[in-house]
C-alpha cells in the first residue's frame, strides 16, 4: 500500500529534491568550466583568423572542435556524475535540458549551414551565434529556477543581452537615402568569448571553490 504524504511531508521532500540538486550541480563545475574556456578560446581564434585569412570562410572551419569537446565533455561530465549524490527528478530534468540544448544548437547550425549554401547567401549565418546565445540562456535559466541558483539567473541575463548586441550595427552607412547597418562577425566572436567567460568559466571556478570550501 503506498504511503500517502503529507502536505508538509511533500515541501520536505522537495525542498531535500532541490538541495540535491543543487549539491550535484556544484559538483559538476568541471563541464561549466571546460565549455566556457573551449568556447571562448574558439571564438577568439576565429576573431583572429578573420582579420588574417585571405578566404573568410576558412576561419569558421575552426568551430569543429566542437566535436572533440562534446567527446570529451562526456567522459568529464561522465567521472562527475560517480561523485554526485543520489540523482533526483530535477537532476533529469537538467541533463536533459542542456542535452536538448545541444541537440538543438547542433540542429539550427544545420540548418543555417544548409539555407545558406542552397540560397548562396550567406547573410542568414549572422544569426548562428545570438541564437546561440538565447538558447545557451534559456538552459541557464531553466537549471537556475530548478536547482534555486540565483547567480545562474543573472548569467542567463548576460547571454540574452549578449546575444542582442550581436546584431547592433557597427556602422551605419547611406545608401539612396537610406540608412543600412553594417555588421561584422567579427564582433560577435568577441561578445561571445566575453559572455562565455563572464557566464560559465568563472562562476564554475566559484562554484568549485565554495564546494571545496563546504567539505573541508
């Protein structure tokens, strides 16, 4: 026969559900900080290869790193996952949210990638890297609210404004009388580095500190 929980029984065990929860994110810092270094240093390559390149185009080809690091996130994320506490509903709901998010931000690349070569116009792949950004905020966001981190809501903050900067002109220019915004992907590449920096590298170096802190 089940056992019938009480109302202040329930908030008890969901109250102990989010501290879990929030306990195994702490211990998981490791896949917060690789991303954000392997981002960012991506990106500044890629700022870098286009002021350098003669073909443009080749200085993208740098984002395929982005596959080794999936492989190696998932044997980081993998030894985290040994050391975490006992997994809760909300835990799921994480991993699946950022496992969604990958698939999605793998999916849009596609696509974008796919428009692009069939148009033979390229001006579409200015949106990869802000709608990047949304989704990147919209799973911080979501794992903020679930694990109650309210730092996290303020990094899900940054990459949304992030992700609006990316599509402000940096020039404005006059052409018959009207005025059309120049952008430059170059520029993006540096907002992202900043805001991958800012939102996942260091909060997870704070993160790892206060966890080593609480278990000494």
């Amino acid at each position: 026969m089940e056992k019938k929980f009480t109302e202040q029984e329930s908030m008890e065990v969901i109250t102990e559900m989010i501290s879990r929860a929030r306990n195994n994110f702490s211990r998981n810092m490791s896949t917060m900080i690789f991303w954000g270094y392997l981002v960012a240093t991506t990106a500044i390559a890629n700022f870098i290869l286009l002021n350098t390149l003669s073909n443009r185009v080749e200085a993208y080809y740098v984002w395929w790193l982005m596959i080794p690091g999936g492989v190696v996130s998932y044997f980081i994320r993998r030894r985290a996952d040994r050391t975490a506490l006992v997994k809760t509903h909300i835990d799921r709901i994480v991993n699946a949210t950022w496992l969604g998010n990958g698939i999605s931000v793998f999916v849009f690349w596609g696509l974008i990638q796919a428009f692009c070569g069939l148009t033979h116009n390229w001006s579409a792949a200015f949106l990869i890297t802000p709608v990047i950004m949304t989704m990147l905020g919209l799973s911080e966001y979501v794992t903020a609210c679930a694990c109650r981190v309210k730092w996290m809501k303020w990094t899900a903050v940054m990459l949304w404004a992030g992700a609006v900067l990316c599509l402000v002109p940096w020039e404005w220019r006059n052409i018959d009388d009207r005025y059309v915004g120049t952008f430059y992907q170059g520029t993006q590449q540096l907002i992202l580095a900043v805001c991958m920096i800012a939102g996942f590298v260091v909060p997870g170096h704070v993160g790892n500190r206060q966890q080593k802190e609480n278990h000494v």
